[in-house]
C-alpha cells in the first residue's frame, strides 16, 4: 500500500524527471554539453536537487517496502549539490543522468500504477501535503 502523501511525492518527482529529460533533449543529450555548458549543468543539478528534497519527505515505510532504489544515495546527492557543488564528479553526474534518471521512470510509472484509484491533489497546490513547495 502506498499512501497519499507518498503517492504526491512520486508523482512530482517524476514530474522533475521529465523536466530532466527534456533539458537533455533539449542540449543533446551529450556529456560534452554537460561538461562545458555551465547553463545546462546548473539547471540540471537544480532540478536534481528537487528529486533529492521530495525524497527526503517519502515515509520511513515506503522507503523500507521499496528497497530496490536507492534512497541513501538519493538523499546523499543533497548535500553533494548543497555543500561540494565545485567538486562534482561530471562523469558520475553524467551516468546518474542518463542510467539512473531512466530508470527513475519505471520505478515512478510502477507506483503509480499501483495508486490509480486514489484522488489526487490539486495541481496548483504544489507538492500537497509533503513538505515545503517545490514547484
């Protein structure tokens, strides 16, 4: 079972992980572009950083009943961008781009489909009831 509140929180940060993967269309898709276009790179780590925030905000049950993430990893990017922002790794930033944001859709798409019957919040409202707005 996947609560509301939970349910919110992966619908928006599969909303992030379009916005990811359209930025990515949009500049290539090329590791080049991410290298040395401070643009791209910026916008992108902010992006990331939303998907990092909202994960914080997922209940302790659901992070335990969906193991196969990796949730430690997902909410130690945070400080990563937060704190060691001049010492990213553009080669790890580049395989979490294009191997584990991917995937990040399937996982979205697979909870989501478990919670098809429930009412969602209202669009306007932000990421509803999971933490601050990060919309």
């Amino acid at each position: 079972m996947v609560s509301k509140r939970d349910a919110n929180i992966i619908v928006h940060t599969d909303g992030y992980r379009d916005q990811i993967m359209e930025g990515m269309t949009w500049y290539g898709n090329s590791f080049e572009v991410l290298k040395n276009n401070h643009v791209f790179r910026d916008g992108i780590t902010m992006i990331l950083q939303q998907i990092t925030e909202l994960s914080q905000h997922l209940s302790y049950d659901f992070t335990r009943g969906h193991g196969n993430m990796p949730w430690r990893s997902i909410k130690g990017l945070s400080g990563v961008f937060s704190h060691r922002y001049q010492k990213v790794n553009y080669e790890s930033m580049w395989n979490t781009l294009s191997v584990a944001v991917p995937e990040l859709k399937q996982f979205c798409l697979s909870i989501l489909a478990l919670t098809e019957n429930m009412t969602p919040d209202p669009p306007d409202g932000g990421p509803g009831n999971c933490g601050p707005m990060m919309g």
